[in-house]
C-alpha cells in the first residue's frame, strides 16, 4: 500500500485566479451594466467566508485526511496513480458529492453547516467563496469513503475534490446566460446552479450537482432554469446581518435553541437535528415541500411545472403530518 | 502554496476588492421607493403576510408594516432588504433613531435612522394592539 502520494494543493493555488476572475466579472458589470450584481458589504462577507473556510480547513482538516488514512491502510485495493484512475476518481467523486450537497440541504444538521453558501442576496463570484467553516463536524466525509476503500488514494481524492471545488467557482455568475446545449446537458453550469441558489419555490432543494448535472437528471432533482420564473436568490429567510460569525453559525445556534426546548421528546430533538429545514414539532415552520405546496394552492395554474408538485389544497399540513412519523 | 505568500495575497485580496466596490460605489443601501416597495419586500420575507398597514420612514430606509400577525419592520441589507416581526422586540430610542433588539441570532440589532417626532411617532403605533 501506498502512503506517500502527493497532489499539488490545487484550491490554494486558484486563489489568485478567484481574485483575477472576481476583478473581471466587476469590470464586466460595471462597464457593460449588466450581468449581475455586487454591493460592498455583502461581497466582503463572502470573502471573509472564503478565507475562513481556509482556515478551518488548515485547523481541522486533519480529521478528514487522518480517517482517509485509516481507511487505505485496511482496504486491500491500490488503483493507482495512472491518468484513467484520477479521472474515474473525479467523476465518482462528483456522485458522492451529489449526496453530500443533497444531504447538505435535507438533513438540518448538515445544512447548517451548508446554509451560509446561500446566504447571500447577491449571485456572483464571491458567493461562490462564502463557504462553510463547520463542514469538519457535518461528518459528511464519510461518503467519501467507499472511495478509499474502492482504492482510490486519500490524496488523490482530496485533490479530485479540490479541483470539482474550482470547477464550481465560475459558474456562480449572471455574466453567463445559457451555453451550447450539449454542454447544458451533461455538464452544471452557471443557468443550473443559478437555479440552486433560488429561494423562489419552485427552486428550492434542486440542482445539486457539482461539476456533473447528469446526476441530478438521474436521481429526479433536475429543474432548469426558467425565464418566466426569474431567480431570487438567498434564503428563506434573509439575514438581516453581515457578521460572518453569525453567518458561519447562525443555523446551529438555531439548533441548538430548538433541540434544548423544553417539554421536548428525545425523538423530537432528534428530529430538529436530522429532519429537513424548516421541520418543527407543532407545524409552526414549512419544510421546502410545505412551501412548494402552499405556493400551488395559490397558483394552481402551476401545479406540476418544473420543480413544483401536483399537489393540491391542503397537502402540505399532510406532508407536515407525515415528517412527524419519520424517526 | 507557503502560507507566508497566501495569508498575504488573501488578505490584499480581501481589502483591495472591497475598496474598489466601496469605490465604484456599491455600497448604497437600499430604498424603498413607496409603501408598495415596502409592502413588495415584507412579502418576499413573509408570503401570504398581507400588510395591512405601511409606514415607510422619511428617508425611506425602512417601513413599519402591520399585518393579522402583529408588528414588523422592513430594512435594507447592503442593495437587498429583510423584514422581521417585533415580537419580543426591546426598542428605545436614541440619538440616530430607533434602536431595535431582537431574540433573534440572525438579525440581533436593527438600527432605524428616524427623526425625533418620527421615533416618538413609531413607538406610539407600536402600543398600539396589532
């Protein structure tokens, strides 16, 4: 078994690229007037975001790389290092991302690591840099484990994971519209991950690819991008402040808070970690299913559109109902 | 890449990018050109909240709305805008305004700028019954 691989640390090397490619898109927008939007403050905070995610990597990425390390030395497999084992590695790597960013926004503990990478109001090429500082404590890492065990070296997988990372930062733009329609078929692209980041309901909880779109087309996430349906991005609920510490922890605190109410079953704490966002005990909140069918009983000329269910009047207090019998 | 070169080229990065945005002129608030604005931004907060009443503040930097649920306010973030209910809210008066607190970890403090009259104004509305 082979320990000692090494891959160039490709997201550190990109930094002077995001910042090339973040300069370009504001000339762009401002000289063109148009293709998007920046504002001072909410861009500052993506950056900071950017850079803290960084560092939690440097503090605790030790954990990831330690369990992957335990991994290869019991697995019995050795792919190797040749050209078609990276790019195997790459596009299972992108099919265990898939799940992790599925998982990232339908299982509330890992959302609120996930939740600031949506924080923003603004879609540009800082918002793809306003990432996670809790990603460590989501666990999520485990996923990519059947790939260690498959053979694919630790490093080999960090580095296929870094360059899907860099894949993803130009296609949070309005600069671009629509590209070739082969490419729109195979490939994410800056119309499908716009649709990601939309708060509209129709939008909400699709689109989870990250380089592949073909992944979503396959598991019945896909929802493009619609010009009668213009994306309005953020949360559910927008922030009403700036301060990355906030925004880095927000949705555990809100956790946290909910998961120490009193007069609570243990079922039900864990129901506010592992349920869906927007999962409450007494109904008082809205999965993105409640939302989505709330919104049909307004429009029912929508009913059964891209991204929005069938369903009629009345079915999402059922799917409220249903949730609480899960766990 | 040597931390003593990253650390360096993130932080210039960080501070000339937000310079140059401050510079360009991105860094205005948000205005609420009416009570229908306002109304408009409430509802991208609280669809299906209908207000049933809007004061927008002179500088139009926010709006009070009453709705069948109680008291809310409406403010800018950075271009954008977010609204909140008051409830639970501790809110005084001071030398810009109004100064609202709110249990809320994701909007904890919400700076109004309102005149003297228009702060007295708005407490007084918010005694009133919702």
């Amino acid at each position: 078994m082979t320990d000692m691989i090494s891959f160039p640390d490709v997201v550190n090397w990109a930094v002077p690229f995001f910042i090339a490619a973040i300069l370009a898109e504001l000339l762009w927008i401002t000289f063109k007037g148009r293709g998007g939007r920046y504002e001072t403050r909410d861009a500052l905070t993506s950056l900071v975001m950017g850079a803290g995610n960084v560092a939690s990597g440097i503090l605790f990425g030790f954990i990831a790389y330690g369990l992957f390390m335990l991994l290869w030395r019991i697995t019995p497999f050795d792919l190797g290092t040749s050209l078609w084992i990276v790019a195997l590695c790459f596009v299972l790597d992108d099919l265990s991302y898939y799940w992790v960013h599925r998982f990232g926004h339908r299982v509330r503990w890992v959302w609120a690591s996930h939740v600031n990478h949506h924080s923003s109001q603004h879609y540009n090429l800082t918002t793809a840099l306003r990432q996670t500082w809790t990603g460590t404590f989501t666990f999520m890492m485990i996923l990519r484990a059947p790939l260690i065990l498959l053979g694919f070296h630790p490093a080999m997988v960090l580095f296929v994971g870094g360059m899907n990372l860099i894949y993803q930062f130009w296609i949070h733009t309005e600069t671009i519209g629509r590209l070739p329609r082969w490419f729109e078929a195979v490939m994410n692209t800056p119309s499908h991950h716009r649709v990601h980041h939309g708060r509209n309901p129709r939008y909400l909880d699709c689109n989870y690819a990250g380089v592949f779109i073909i992944w979503d087309k396959l598991f019945g996430t896909f929802v493009p991008e619609l010009d009668e349906d213009k994306v309005d991005y953020g949360l559910v609920h927008n922030l009403g402040t700036f301060n990355p510490l906030r925004v880095a922890f927000h949705e555990w605190v809100g956790i946290f808070r909910d998961v120490l109410q009193p007069g609570l079953s243990w079922r039900e704490r864990a129901q506010y970690c592992l349920m869906p966002p927007g999962w409450s005990h007494d109904n008082s909140r809205g999965t993105s299913e409640v939302i989505k069918a709330r919104y049909v009983s307004q429009h029912p000329e929508l009913a059964g559109t891209p991204g929005l269910p069938h369903n009629p009047i009345g079915q999402a207090e059922k799917i409220n109902a249903a949730h609480k019998n899960v766990i | 890449m040597p931390l003593s070169i990253l650390l360096p080229m993130v932080v210039l990065g960080i501070a000339g990018i937000a310079v140059l945005l401050h510079v360009l002129g991105l860094s205005h608030r948000a205005i609420l050109a009416d009570e229908g604005a306002a109304s408009r931004a409430w509802l991208r907060e609280f669809p299906g909240h209908r207000p049933t009443r809007v004061i927008l503040c002179q500088n139009r930097l926010a709006a009070l709305v009453k709705t069948e649920q109680g008291y809310g306010v409406v403010w800018p973030m950075g271009a954008d805008t977010t609204a909140r209910y008051l409830t639970q809210a501790h809110i005084t008066a001071d030398a810009k305004g109004l100064r609202i607190n709110l249990p809320d970890f994701t909007a904890p403090r919400i700076g109004l700028s309102l005149d003297p009259d228009e702060a007295a104004r708005w407490l007084e509305t918010l005694k009133e019954p919702a």
